[in-house]
C-alpha cells in the first residue's frame, strides 16, 4: 500500500460473495498499478450478516449499514472512506449515505435500484421509461425468487442447505442470467464458480441469505432518497440498460461510466475496468 492510502469498503451482493472482489483487491492496494498519481486503497470486504464467513443471521440493510460503519470507523478507526457496492451492496452503501453521510467520502456504485410502484412513470425520459419497461419484463421473467425470498425464505432453505448439487444450481441460475454457460467460462473459471459456491456450502448460509430479502421487505424503512455524497456509477453493458438520467434522479452524480465490458459483477468479471473506475473517480474527489 501507498503513504497515504484512502479506506474503502466494497460490498459484495447474492448469490456472490466476498469473492467477488478477490482479482481487485490486489490492484486496488497496490500503489504501481496506478503509475505516479501516488494514490492506493486501504481495502475493506466484509462478508454481508447472513452471508459467508459471517453469523448465520440476516439483518436488513439498514442494520448492516449500522454494523460497517462501526466496523470502519470505530474498529478500523477510520474517519471517513468512499463505500461501493452492486446488488445487496448497493442497498447498504445507499443506507449509509442516507444516514451516515458524515463517515463518507463518496459512494461508488454498479447500479442504483429500479423503477417501481412508487414510481411517477409521467415523469422519466424516453430513456428511463424504456429502462423501466426492461426491468418489468426481467421481473416478470426472472424475478420470482425475490417473491419466494421476500415471503417464504424458509421454504428454500432445507432443500438448499441439503443438496450440495441443488445449490450449486440455485446460486449458478443467476450467475448465467441472460447468458449461456459457455459465455460465463469465458468470464469465470470453474474454480472461481466452485469457490463462490462453496462459501455457501460450508457455511450453510444459503438460508440465512435468502431471508434478508424477507427482512428488507418487511422494514418499516422508506423510499430511496437522494443524498448530497458525491457518486459515481460504472455501467455494465451486461446489466440492465441503466440510462445517466436515472442515476442523476438517484444519487449526486459525479461519474457516469459506461463500461465497455462486464456485467452484473462487475468487479469480477472486468477487475481492472473497476479498479480504474474507482481510481478516477477517488482521484476526482481529491481535486475538487
């Protein structure tokens, strides 16, 4: 690491893991990677609460928000750092803008949440509402685990936790969403797959993990709310058709990347595109 390395917290989401940013992390806290701007990353990757190498025990994201800020400033002892994520991530670095702003540097995002009921459709772009039409159909075709995890997560939990090959296939749908398996061994190795899974296996946290969607969804916490902590979203082609003005409506956006490889673990598949990304965008905050 550099002389003066900046803290920053990667959140990882589901069915990934801390593994998600394992090709980062060197990249990240070396400061030769980014030539002579002098600039390197203390790097934080806790596994979320019910997740991996954690407690068997969900908390809500808002909860977990609570839990790393300690983590980064009262055990670390941090005064402030940037905080990123996707998926799940982005859920509780949004929680900690919202209400720890004071502890945050900037956030740095994979994707910035979807259009819903709470939605006034009268209002987006032709962009946004095509975005939002997109995101429709997926749930409509993709979404019916986000039903079953945020009403009857137990239902899953036995037959998962048992069966080392149900698992395997629960966590491996989404991982090839939208893809085929030749297309993923082009991004992943077999190893990397393996590993994912096995986090869960050995921990037997696949239940713990389905049932934060339930406690999430039954929060007394509100709508998405903008907040001033400078942002920056780096857009996967693979993802969902994310246009810049509806992360403009989302965040105080200062970077808008539209990354030319990579889809929705991002970090994963395209480690040195994100570490780029979070590199400009760092060195950004420093100059402004």
């Amino acid at each position: 690491m550099g002389p003066d390395p900046t803290p920053i917290l990667l959140l990882h989401g589901w069915p990934d893991s801390f593994y998600r940013y394992h090709r980062v992390i060197p990249m990240l806290t070396d400061p030769a990677w980014f030539g002579d701007s002098g600039l390197s990353f203390d790097v934080v990757v806790p596994s979320i609460p019910g997740q991996g190498f954690s407690d068997r025990k969900a908390v809500t994201a808002d909860d977990a928000a609570v839990l790393f800020v300690r983590l980064m400033t009262e055990g670390l002892g941090y005064r402030k750092f940037v905080a990123a994520g996707g998926d799940v991530g982005t859920l509780i670095v949004q929680s900690l803008a919202e209400h720890h702003a004071d502890a945050l540097i900037g956030i740095h995002l994979i994707d910035v949440g979807y259009p819903d009921q709470t939605t006034d459709l009268s209002t987006l772009t032709e962009p946004e509402i095509a975005f939002a039409d997109f995101i429709r159909q997926w749930w409509m075709n993709e979404g019916a685990f986000n039903i079953i995890q945020s009403t009857k997560p137990q239902s899953l939990a036995c037959g998962l936790a048992d069966s080392p090959a149900g698992l395997a296939a629960r966590i491996m749908s989404f991982i090839v969403s939208g893809t085929t398996g030749e297309e993923i061994e082009e991004r992943f190795s077999r190893d990397e797959l393996l590993t994912n899974i096995m986090i869960y296996r050995v921990t037997q946290t696949i239940g713990s993990s389905a049932r934060r969607y339930y406690l999430d969804a039954h929060a007394a916490s509100g709508s998405w709310q903008r907040t001033p902590i400078p942002a920056a979203v780096a857009h996967p082609p693979r993802d969902a058709p994310l246009p810049r003005e509806w992360a403009e409506r989302r965040v105080n956006l200062k970077r808008f990347t539209e990354l030319p490889r990579g889809g929705h673990f991002a970090a994963w598949e395209e480690p040195e595109l994100y570490a780029e990304d979070v590199r400009e965008f760092v060195e950004g905050l420093a100059s402004s």
